[in-house]
C-alpha cells in the first residue's frame, strides 16, 4: 500500500515578466482519498490509536523501510494534534470499529537517503548528522521484523535498480544512494543484526517525532 507518485518538469513564468522563466524538478502525489480508495480502503481521520489497532504486518514492513531510507520525521500512531494522527504517514482502513488500520508513508525530504541540504539530524534522538540510522519501530511488532527484513533481502536488486537505473540521476547521486542503501543491506545480511539494530532499539510506546530538534 502506498501512494501513486508521478516525476514531473514545471516551469514556473513570471507573469509580470521581471524574472526569467525557472524549470524545476518536481512531483504529483496522489490523493490520499483516491489513494485508499484503490485499496479498497477508506482515508482515516482520527486521533492517537492504539498499537494494537494497526496491522502488524504492514507496520513492521513500514518502520524497516523508514529504517533502510535513514528517515526519524514520521509516526504512525500519534501526532502533534492529540486529535489527527499521524506525521507523514496517513492511516487506511474500514469505519468498522474493530477494523485493522494501514500506515502509509509519505513526505521522505528528511531522510538520510534522500539527504536534502536543509534536513537537521534530530539530536535528541542521539543522532548527529541526518544520514545516521536509529531503528524507530515499535517493539509491540517484533514478532515480526525477521519476516520483514526477508522481504527486503528478496528485493534488495529491485530496490538498488530504481536508482542505479534511472537515467535523472547523475553517476555521483547514483553512487551515494546505493552506497547508503548497500550499507542497510549489509546489516540485515549480518547474523545477529536484527537482534541488535531492531529489536533492542524498538520504541515501547509511540512518541511523536519533531521535525525541529531545537523545539
């Protein structure tokens, strides 16, 4: 489950005509609406959730993959308004009171991956610079991390080939993101990684992520 995302070139024209026209890279992302509604799903607006109210797999697969692009600005069970949840996640699922909820991440600028020059590492996490990794899934999942990191094992040359084959990215940006993700790849490939980089660094309960560490 994720949002449907199109790469686009917008060029911007001064009406008045004081500035040249500018051409920047840019995206369409799709409605959160539409986007739950081609799962068969409904967008969720709600406040914080229970744990227990997500679906343990998605959750799982969704933290390690939050992990393996180096991103800490996210939550996908409380929010900075006690009455909308979540940050940079949107929730899908029934109006079924016992309906399980979906997480879908969105909104990655603050990620080590993607490493944008106006990203901060957000110190109180421990973290110095935005490329370090901290593991922020919640340990109510670990059940099932081994499962999830599996998956990512079996995709990892799809995953690398979105990047080493896409004719946008020059050669430099193309080696800097496949040296950061081989590094993810070379830690779930290692015995004993996931006991040691997710389940003992797991989060016991959520806590909402500032994206402003001087807050």
């Amino acid at each position: 489950m994720s949002f449907r995302v199109r790469s686009v070139r917008i060029t911007y024209t001064d009406s008045l005509g004081k500035q040249n026209p500018e051409t920047q890279f840019a995206f369409f992302i799709e409605d959160a609406d539409d986007m739950a509604k081609r799962n068969n799903l409904e967008n969720i607006a709600t406040g914080n959730i229970r744990l227990s109210r997500l679906n343990a797999a998605t959750s799982s697969l969704y933290s390690v993959f939050q992990h393996m692009i180096g991103n800490l600005d996210w939550t996908s069970a409380v929010g900075p308004d006690p009455a909308v949840c979540c940050h940079n996640s949107k929730l899908i699922g029934g109006r079924d009171s016992d309906s399980p909820y979906y997480p879908v991440p969105y909104d990655f600028d603050a990620s080590g991956l993607v490493d944008t020059h106006y990203s901060v590492a957000p110190r109180y996490l421990g973290v110095q610079v935005i490329t370090d990794r901290l593991y922020q899934g919640f340990c109510f999942h670990n059940h099932l991390t081994e499962a999830s990191l599996d998956i990512f094992r079996t995709k990892k040359d799809a995953i690398l080939a979105v990047f080493r084959d896409d004719p946008r990215l020059d050669e430099s940006h193309k080696d800097i993101a496949l040296r950061y993700l081989d590094k993810f790849f070379t830690l779930i490939n290692t015995q004993g990684s996931s006991e040691k980089e997710f389940n003992r660094n797991c989060r016991d309960q959520p806590a909402y992520v500032i994206a402003n560490p001087d807050v």
